[in-house]
C-alpha cells in the first residue's frame, strides 16, 4: 500500500486544484488513464513526490500504463509530468497565511467547504453546460433519478422539490437486480434522460446502472466530486462539485448546492409549465392545510 505524505503540522491539506484538472482538459482518456488522473486529482498534494510506480498503485493500474498516461498529456514521460504537478504544488504552498484557513479542525473544514462552493461559483460562471442540462432533464418524461449509498439523500432531496414542476421523477436508490428493471421500466415508459448522483467511493452499482443506461439509449446527466471521476466516462454531461473529505464522513455541500441549481435550470427550461404546475400545488396544498404557514 502506498504511503501518502501528510501534510506537516498545522497545515491545512491542499484541495484538488483547477490546474491539476486542466492537465486532463480536451483530452479523451481511457478507462484507464481516467483512473490515474483521478488518482491525481484525489492526491494533488502528495502526488508530485510519488514515482511512476507508487502512482500506478494508488491507481491500481500498470507502470506502463502511468508512463503511456503522460506521454497522452503530451509530456516526454512521467518524470516531465511529475515536474509539472510539482510547480503547481509549490504554487499551492505558496499562498499567504491569510489565505489558509485557520482554527481548530472542525473550522477548518467548514471552511473547505467554504472553498468548494467558491470554485463552484467561479465554474458557474459559463452556465451553459448547467442549461444544456436542464433542458435535457426538463424534456424526459418520465425523469430517473439515480443515488445510491451515500448519495441516496441527496436525490431524495432533488426529486422531492423537482416532483413540484416535473410531472414524474422516479428515484432510483437502491441497487441489486431491480435496478435495472426500474431503468427499463423508465425507457419504456417514455425517459430520454437520466440523473445520476455519484459520489465517493462510487458504488459499483451505479456505475454498472449508468452503463445499462447508456445501452438504453439515455441521455446522461452525472453530478459528481471531479470532472474525472468514474462516473464521467459514460456521462454526456458531466457537473463536478468538490466533496469534503476534512471529517469522518465527507461533507456534500457543494454537490447539494449543485443539484438545486440543475432543479433552476430545468424550471427556466420551461418557465411557463413551471409557473402552471407550482400554482397548482400551491393550490392542493392550501386545500389539504398542508403547512402551518
């Protein structure tokens, strides 16, 4: 098992960093070289001191495979490529003290949070993948919400405000041999699009239900933490949002905040069909004194 280097005392671990990703951008990767840039990524701070090898074992992948990965980059070998992530850490470790979080752990990563939602906001700033996927999803009759594992709560939550303008969402969070009949049954049913929720650590199951999806002739729609995690080779759009991992368990503000932003996009997709259907809810619930206030 590979060692790690931890960050020393008092510091605060780097984030994944944009420039590590815009190594990977515009290239097709493999199945493979996929898992070795998200190998990067998760590992952004420690990976420019690891050697060929380490970096093939934290992504259980051959040697050759990381050394072939490097050349695709365009880099003379993994050595040039190591020098490059290398530069970017110092770039990182370079920051003013005013700009590392301070406080005790819990602080801290709140404040990563903080963080996320900051990039998030920057990534925002050409929406046009968010709006291309709205649409998408605006358009599916039915509209299949995948979230296994950890992120089952969080497609409950999406589809629980999206059935407020979308006339059929049907959540898939559980997995085993249903799971694909639930997805067929949705194809059958009329769905061109499906959302998937995937998370950290990737459960196998959604990865095998994004491939039946795609064999169904989906459209798919993927939130999840990188813009090279396993979930994004069978994605027609991928939304990255960063997922904390400073606590026990990760936190999932970001891909939460993400989500109700998709649920804006597909209302603006069909402004007046929104209006119409939250009106009518406004008016069962009223009828059925539903809330207090």
């Amino acid at each position: 098992m590979v060692a790690v280097p931890e960050p020393g005392p008092g510091a605060v671990a780097t984030p994944p960093t944009d420039q590590v990703l815009d190594l990977f951008h515009g290239i097709r990767l493999t199945p493979t070289q996929r898992r070795i840039a998200h190998s990067l990524v998760q590992h952004a701070a420690s990976a420019a001191y690891l050697s060929a090898a380490e970096i093939a074992e934290l992504a259980q992948v051959s040697q050759p495979s990381v050394t072939r990965f490097a050349i695709a980059l365009g880099y003379d070998g993994y050595p040039a490529l190591r020098r490059r992530l290398r530069q970017i850490t110092a770039v990182e470790r370079g920051r003013p003290a005013s700009d590392v979080p301070a406080g005790n752990e819990l602080q801290r990563a709140v404040s990563a949070e903080v963080e996320n939602l900051h990039r998030l906001a920057e990534q925002l700033t050409d929406p046009d993948k968010v709006t291309t996927a709205g649409a998408l999803l605006a358009n599916s009759r039915p509209l299949p919400v995948l979230g296994l594992r950890a992120a089952a709560p969080l497609a409950a939550y999406f589809a629980y405000f999206a059935a407020k303008v979308h006339p059929d969402v049907r959540v898939l969070d559980t997995g085993g041999s249903l799971l694909a009949d639930r997805l067929d049954q949705a194809r059958t049913a009329g769905a061109t699009a499906l959302l998937a929720i995937v998370l950290p650590r990737y459960p196998r199951e959604s990865l095998d239900a994004l491939r039946e999806a795609r064999h169904a002739g989906l459209s798919i729609v993927v939130i999840t933490d990188s813009a090279v995690s396993p979930a994004a080779e069978y994605a027609d759009i991928v939304l990255p949002a960063a997922v904390g991992a400073q606590l026990v368990f990760d936190l999932h503000t970001a891909p939460m905040t993400l989500a109700m932003v998709l649920l804006q996009a597909i209302c603006d997709a069909a402004p007046s069909h929104t209006q119409r259907r939250l009106e009518e809810f406004e008016q069962s619930a009223a009828r059925r004194q539903v809330f207090l206030t």
